[in-house]
C-alpha cells in the first residue's frame, strides 16, 4: 500500500490519540484532607492523589527551617514557620498532574524539593505513551522488510 | 534536501575569516566566566540567588541544551572561552600570525588517550557530584575554574586543544549531539585538498593556526571532533572549507563504530533517567542519597548510578540485539546501533532541561541586578519573586520532544541497522521503553 497513505493514516490516529475527549467517571467530589511534613528536601506523603473537583486541604507542617509549597497548574501556595503549620483550600478542577514544589528557599537542594499531585486520571501521560506506541508501530512494517533482506 | 553554502554570502564569510568578532565574542565570554568563578567563590551562598549557579546551570544550560547544540552542534565550542588563556600562552600570541616555534613543551597526546573515555570519565565524575555542583556556589566556582587551569595546563604540555578534544566533560556530548545539528563545516572539493601542498588548514600557516581540534578537515565526515574554531577557513588558500546548512541529523546516516561514541550514547541516556527520577521526581530518599556526598547512601546512588549506565541500559541493548541474525559481529553492532540513541538522549535532555530550566527561570532577573549579592540593584529586578514559567506547556512539550526523538531514532536505528546487515526493531522497541521510562518519570 502507498506508504503516504499510512503515513496519512498514523498522523490521523496521533491526532486523535492526543486530542480526542476521554470519557470522564462521575463521582461525586468530596473534600480531602492532607498532612504534608516538610523537611529539607522533601515532602511527606510526596504524592497525593484526588478526584476532578474534590475540595483538597493540605495541612503543610514545616520539621525544619521555612518551607513552603506551590502548586503548578493551580498557582496557589502557602508557607509554613519551622514547627507551624499552615493550611491552603482549593479545588482540584483541573484534571492531570501536576508537580508542588517548595517556593520558599530553604537551602541548597530547594530547586529540587518536589511532590506530585494527580488529579483525576492522568490522561496526559496515557496519551503519551499512546502517542509512542503509534510512532513506533509506524515503524514496523519497514523493520519487518529489512529484516527479511537480512535473513 | 542537500546543503545550503552559507559562506558564499559575502558577508558571512567575511565575518567568519575576520579575526576581531569572534575575539570580541571570546572577550565578552571569558570576562563572563571569570565573573562566574568570582561570584561562585565570593557571592550568596544561596544557590538558587548566586549569579553562577543560576547563570552557568539555567542560563547557559538552556542556551546550550535547547538552541546551540540541536541547531548549531559544537556553535558553543566556537565561542567557549575556557581554551583560551592556555591557547595565547601556548602560542604565544592573540591574534598575531604563529611563531614556528612551539611554545611551552607541544608534546602530542598519547595515542592511548586519542578517544573519548577521559571525557566520558569526566562527565560521569561530574554526574555523580551533580547535586551538588549544581546547587552548591563554591563548588561550581571551583568546578569552573579547575576547568580552565587544566585547559591551562594541558595547553602547556600537549599541542592544540588536547583539554577540549579529550578532557572537556562537556565537550563530549556535545560532539556525540553535534551530528544531529543541521549545520557542517565541510570542505568543497576533495581533489582540492589531495593536491595541496603544506595541507596549511592542518599544520598553520601565515593566515592563521594549524587546526586545534587536532583535525585535517579534507578527512571531515562528522560533526563530532570539529570544534568550529573556524581557522581553516582562514589558512586554506584554496578557499575550500564551506559552512554548510544541512539536514537534521545527517551525519548518523553512517554510523560510528566506536566504543567510546556507544558508551557516551548510553552514559547522556542513563543520565537523563537518573536526574529526572532524582532531581525532578516527588522522591525525597533519592535527592538525599544524591546530595549527601560521601554518605553510605551516596555510595549506593552511585553504585546504582554506574549501574544504570554501565550494565543496565547497555546490558537490555545487548539482549536485544542477540535477538537477531547478523553477520556482523556483536561489537560492531553494538557501536553502530547505538548510533539510534543519539537523537534519543538529546531530546530527552531537552524534556528534562524544559522543566528544570521553566521552572527556576524567573531566578534569572535577580541574579542579573545582584550578582554578587553586595545589595544592587543594576536592573530593579533584585527582588524579583520565583514564579515558574509555562508550566500549561510544559507537558505537551515534553511530550512533543520524547515522542519527536522516539520518531527520530527508530528512523536513525533503521538506517544505522541498514549498514550493519541487521535488524532494527530491538533498537526501536529498546527506544520506546526507554521513552516510556521517561514520560512516566517527567509527566
């Protein structure tokens, strides 16, 4: 077959892959509460995981020196004294993932102090790896022929 | 598509044989460098508000990374000022035609050490320190300059550019990526340089220096150990030495046959995975491991580390390549298909650095009005807050570059198995689990 044509039909499907709307399960959102223990370099849990449109509280309790935690995607953010605590309340209406990270500098490995939290599904990934599997699948048929000349 | 001459433009090619701008451009980055190691040894403690961590490792690492070395390959070495003082001592001059005589000792380099491995080793002990090279200013300011005293020395025993041909822990992967750039210097017309007497673009001559990267370029099929010094464009008298506009990656479509190139392949890969996984990751254990030099945690990264490079990654490649009939040796299969992860590791440095450099950008006009930390203000932008930048592209981006290089090297891998009689498809699917590996570690 003309290999335009496949060529026409993979970038057809990658197109699709990455940009068709995904089902969404319908669950009802609930508020979702959360302790994060914050120390050089890390969080504690690290990732967090809650459904589109539940209501999350994350309690950031600082063990060392300040620390503070920004969410991508959702540019909220909070800062917590050494032993303090402090609170942020927002709603996870975005759906995917997303990485927080400590927005205060707190020493050397700040940059690098990251936790992740999903959202729902994260789709963007599957896509991804969908997106992959076509590329390479795009690859196959030409792979096969070479290896017959081989054999 | 074939090549594109950019030096028949006159202009180009005027200012390319001139001396003064790349001087100019050698002045701007030398004092540049040695601003980096001041304020590395002298200014903030703090990383994250030091001019040369923010400068040397999101500045230039963004240049470097996401422009010089995907659409100029070696364009940096053109204008790295760290072989420069040991150059003009070597030489004994700036700018002035060579004195015969050679400076200093000018012995060659051993043929044992004509390879990359130093630089792979190089690259590697910087690798394992990373994090806190990357994160610590008086050990980047020492890091640089222990890099230019050893450019400096080595210019003193060896002839040319023997730190940046076989030492430079940068200089590596950027001739392994340099093959992928859509720009060559390439001569015109082999027959032009069979017939020339005195061959002045390799040995020097009134017009200008014997090539430092050690390299005749009427031989030059790869990017790889061109430096882009640009001074056989002015000694060959022939005017035969082109700078030419190319196709993406058109030196993999012969693939090398060196160990030393393979391994650089899967060190630039392995350490990709690693700093993503470490240095990007939500895993607290892992960035203590990698910060805590010395620590017996430190000991286990960096056993896993070498691991990962030296045994893991080449270990899966090898199984696979058993996989299928050839009549091509192992070894040679091994180097050239290896040629595939190229385009594979330059764009998954470029996923990891999109996020690293996005995200820590913003450090950038701070460290600009204060870059010695003493209270300026040069630019009003000395309290500038951390505010990452673009992160709603980031993933598609990231997306974009890992299945764009996964794409880029299946095709690299089918022509490279096409050399070596073999198949491409346990390259391919080694590609796309690597590829896998990584979207799962970035998104």
């Amino acid at each position: 077959m003309n290999p335009r044509f496949f060529l026409l039909l993979f970038v057809m499907a990658g197109l699709v892959v990455a940009f068709a709307p995904l089902p969404v399960l319908a669950v009802t959102p609930q508020e979702r509460t959360f302790r994060i223990d914050a120390r050089q370099y890390a969080y504690s849990p690290s990732e967090l995981k809650v459904n589109a449109g539940d209501t999350v509280n994350i309690q950031l309790v600082s063990t060392d020196v300040v620390h503070g935690l920004y969410v991508d995607g959702y540019d909220v953010s909070i800062e917590a004294d050494p032993g303090q605590s402090a609170t942020l309340t927002f709603v996870a209406d975005k759906p995917g993932s997303f990485r927080f990270r400590c927005n205060v500098t707190c020493g050397a490995m700040h940059p690098f102090m990251i936790g992740k939290l999903t959202v729902g599904t994260n789709s963007w990934l599957y896509r991804s790896i969908a997106l992959a599997s076509i590329a390479v699948i795009a690859f196959f048929p030409r792979g096969k022929k070479d290896e017959r000349t081989v054999a | 598509m074939n090549r594109i001459e950019l030096t028949r433009s006159p202009f180009i090619k005027n200012a390319l044989k001139s001396r003064y701008p790349q001087l100019a451009v050698f002045i701007v980055m030398l004092v540049g460098y040695i601003f980096a190691i001041l304020s590395g040894l002298i200014g903030s403690r703090v990383g994250s508000h030091n001019f040369s961590i923010v400068f040397v490792w999101i500045a230039w690492w963004a240049i470097l990374i996401l422009v010089a070395v995907p659409f100029f390959g070696r364009g940096w070495c053109a204008v790295c000022p760290i072989p420069l003082p040991g150059e003009w001592l070597q030489r004994g001059a700036v700018l002035s035609p060579p004195d015969k005589r050679p400076k200093w000792l000018n012995l060659r380099v051993p043929k044992m050490f004509r390879n990359i491995w130093l630089q792979n080793i190089s690259f590697l002990l910087l690798a394992l320190f990373s994090s806190v090279l990357l994160t610590t200013p008086n050990i980047t300011g020492i890091v640089l300059a222990a890099m230019l005293f050893a450019a400096i020395g080595l210019s003193a025993i060896f002839e040319r550019r023997a730190f940046c041909r076989y030492l430079c822990p940068v200089g590596g992967f950027i001739g392994l990526y340099s093959q992928t750039a859509p720009i060559e210097l390439r001569i015109k017309d082999k027959q032009v340089c069979v017939t020339c007497i005195g061959k002045p673009c390799y040995n020097g001559s009134s017009a200008g220096y014997g090539c430092p990267w050690d390299v005749f370029p009427g031989g030059l099929t790869r990017n790889t150990y061109c430096g882009l010094c640009l001074e056989c464009i002015r000694t060959c008298p022939h005017d035969n030495i082109a700078i030419n506009l190319r196709p993406f990656s058109a030196d993999l479509a012969k693939p090398s046959t060196r160990m030393d190139e393979a391994f650089k392949a899967f060190i630039m890969l392995g350490s990709a995975m690693i700093y993503a996984g470490v240095l990007l990751g939500p895993w607290g254990a892992f960035k203590d491991a990698a910060y805590n030099v010395g620590s017996s945690a430190w000991l286990i990264y960096a056993g896993v580390f070498l691991s990962i490079i030296f045994g893991i990654l080449p270990g899966f490649f090898t199984l696979g390549l058993l996989q299928t009939k050839s009549k091509t040796s192992l070894k040679q299969r091994f180097a050239s298909l290896s040629t595939a992860l190229i385009p594979l590791g330059l764009m998954f440095w470029v996923a990891f650095s999109l996020s690293f450099v996005l995200t820590n950008a913003s450090y950038i006009l701070a460290a600009l009005s204060d870059p010695l930390s003493l209270g300026w203000n040069l630019f009003g932008t000395a309290n500038a807050t951390w505010q990452p930048m673009l992160t709603s592209i980031l993933a598609p981006a990231q997306t974009l570059a890992l299945v764009g290089g996964l794409i880029w090297s299946a095709r690299t891998a089918q022509k490279a198995a096409g050399e070596v009689k073999a198949s491409p498809i346990p390259v391919i699917v080694y590609c796309f689990i690597a590829t896998c590996l990584m979207l799962w570690l970035l998104l």
